[in-house]
C-alpha cells in the first residue's frame, strides 16, 4: 500500500509541480536564470573585481552574491510550495536589487580600471583607488541606488511616496530648490574628471583670475590649486574652472612655450634688441631654468603709440619652474640694458629734437 502511494506521488509530481510554477509568471523565470546565471558565474565575476581591488574585497562580494541568490532560491521555493501570490513582486524586487548590484560592481572595476593608480609591492601588482575614481564610484553609486529606490517603490505600490507630501518629494524639492548652489560644481567636477584633461600636479593657468598654480585635488564641488607666486592654496569652485580659458602647461614633443615682452623706443636699433635678447635666453639657460633645445624665438610683436614691443619666446624646462623662469629673463634683460645701449624705460610718444625747439622759442 505505501509502495502504491509513492507511484502515485511520483506520477504526480510533474503535475504538482506544473501547477505550482503556475503561480511564477515570466518575469519570475526570467528572475530565476538570472539567479542561476549569477550562481555559476559569482566566483568568476568576483575573481576579476579582485585582480583590481584586493583579496577581502573580492571575497566580501564573493559572499554577498552567494548570500543573495541563497535568499532568492529560498522566497521561490517558499512561493512555490505555499502558492504565495507574491512572488511576482518577490522576484522583481530581487531582480531590481541583483541588477542594482552587478552595476555598481562593474561601473566600480572599469572606474578603477581606467582612473585607478597601479602599485607594485613585492612584486605583486594591484590597482588602487585615487580621489578621481572614488569620486565617479560615489557619483555612480548614487545614479543606480536612486534609480533602485524609485523601481522597488513602483513595484509594491507606493507611488504616493514620491509625491511632493512625501519625505522622498520633499528631499526632491530640497534638491531642485538648492541645485543653483551645488549643482553646476557637481556637474562640471564630473566633466573635468571625465574628460582627464586635467590632473592631480599638473600646471594650469587662468588668464581671468591672474593666477598660474599647481593642481593639488580635484573634488566633487572645488578643485584646490597652490598659487605660484605666494605658495597659497586656493580654492576654485568646478564651475569657475569649467567655464573660464584654463591653460595646461603639459609637456611634449616640442616642450612648453612661454615669452616675455618687452618695450623699446622707435629708433632702437633692431640688432641690439635681438642681441640682448638673446643673451638674456642664454643667461637664464645657463641657471638652468630654460631648455637649450627649444631654442629661443625673437619677433617684433607690435608698433604702438609708445614704442614697439618685442618678444622673446623660449621653452621651459620644468613648467613647475614658470614663474622663476619669467623672473630670471626679466632680471638679466634689466641687467644687460647698459651693455648693449638699451632702455627699459617707457618710451615717449613725441620725441622732440633741439632743432625743432630752437625753432619753436625763435617763434
């Protein structure tokens, strides 16, 4: 007799069991193969954030997936079992909160991927964080937990959170009122970042504020640059940063150019200039402020009502040393003024000769 009811409930079973999938709709298949998918491959996934982040890490994910689709595979077989009409909004949710994760999983590797520093210690190679890459991982993590928030909150019903009564409309309301004061920073941080055009140590200059500084850090608001002149450090907001003419001074093939301009009254002769000039280049080279190898250019820049304006163009050796570099020309130009029979002096516009005075008191 209790033979004859195991064949029973063995025939039964593919029945009991098609009836009772019955409750899972697509969506919830779907969820499980992504669940089974995850499962065989965690390890895998976790293995490859490990050879950018370090082994606790790759074992924490590790076992925050497995925990995941444990939890998973239970709801569905409890929904199963006992027919629980929820299991719908059950495997949505999860799989809304399993994508969530492996988003922010790989958005986090390919961040510290191509925006982390490499170290080798012992002989062993490992990619770490820099203030850049963490900065796009909070910036994305908070685009993916936003989005995760408002899916889990339509998937059970609670649309009405997200009117502005609720706590979430009035952070939203929060939000939109003070965007005028943090969010063009925000934005154009991320740009600046993005784009990599501008670095942690490199050399900028900005016309509009008069200032040439060192990159110290680019944050999320402000960037914080040192002053070379006066060794200050200044903070910059995004924004201003963003939207005024900002000069790089990174090196190349043909090294950074900087000049120098200096007056001359018309009637001086044009090989003296070139020959103090030069000089002068030569002089700064000598101290080792200036690159032999870019040369020096000399070229008559402009004719003005006070005088002509020459300029004298050379390359840096280090942009580090920009405004030393300026300060030592300046400094043997003025001193080799006597040498060559030249004036520094501000030219005059009119240059009157005795004979024209003579004629002008003789009447």
């Amino acid at each position: 007799m209790q033979d004859l009811l195991l064949n029973i409930r063995f025939e039964n079973f593919p029945s009991i069991i098609k009836d009772h999938l019955e409750v899972l709709k697509p969506i919830d298949h779907f969820t499980l193969a992504v669940n089974l998918f995850i499962l065989i491959f965690s390890k895998w996934f976790a293995t490859h954030y490990g050879k950018i982040k370090d082994t606790n890490n790759n074992q924490a994910r590790l076992r925050i997936l497995h925990a995941t689709n444990f939890i998973l595979f239970v709801t569905y077989l409890i929904a199963v079992i006992f027919e629980i009409t929820l299991g719908r909004a059950i495997s949505q949710t999860f799989l809304v909160i399993l994508a969530s994760y492996l988003l922010i999983h790989f958005a986090e590797a390919f961040i510290l991927k191509k925006y982390g520093k490499s170290k080798t210690i012992e002989n062993f190679a490992r990619t770490t964080e820099t203030h850049t890459s963490r900065t796009l991982e909070l910036f994305v993590c908070f685009i993916i937990i936003t989005i995760t928030i408002v899916l889990l909150i339509n998937i059970w019903g609670f649309e009405d959170w997200l009117q502005t009564t609720s706590v979430l409309g009035f952070l939203a309301l929060f939000i939109f009122a003070s965007k005028e004061y943090w969010a063009g920073d925000f934005l154009s941080g991320i740009l600046i970042i993005s784009q990599g055009r501008i670095e942690r140590g490199d050399v900028i200059k900005i016309k509009d504020e008069d200032l040439s500084a060192i990159v110290l850090q680019i944050g999320s608001f402000q960037t914080i640059v040192r002053d070379l002149v006066n060794k200050h450090d200044i903070i910059l907001p995004n924004s201003k940063l963003r939207l005024a003419r900002v000069d790089i001074l990174k090196s190349d093939l043909k090294g950074i150019r900087e000049f120098e301009d200096f007056w001359f009254g018309y009637g001086t002769e044009m090989k003296k200039v070139e020959e103090m000039l030069e000089e002068a280049w030569k002089k700064t080279m000598e101290d080792g402020l200036v690159d032999k190898y870019g040369g020096c250019i000399i070229a008559n820049k402009e004719c003005g009502d006070h005088g002509v304006r020459w300029r004298l163009a050379y390359t840096l050796k280090s942009p580090h040393k920009l405004i030393e570099s300026g300060n030592r020309i300046r400094e043997w130009a003025y001193q080799l003024q006597d040498k060559h029979g030249l004036q520094l002096a501000t030219p005059l516009t009119h240059d009157l000769s005795k004979t024209s005075i003579q004629k002008l008191e003789n009447g």
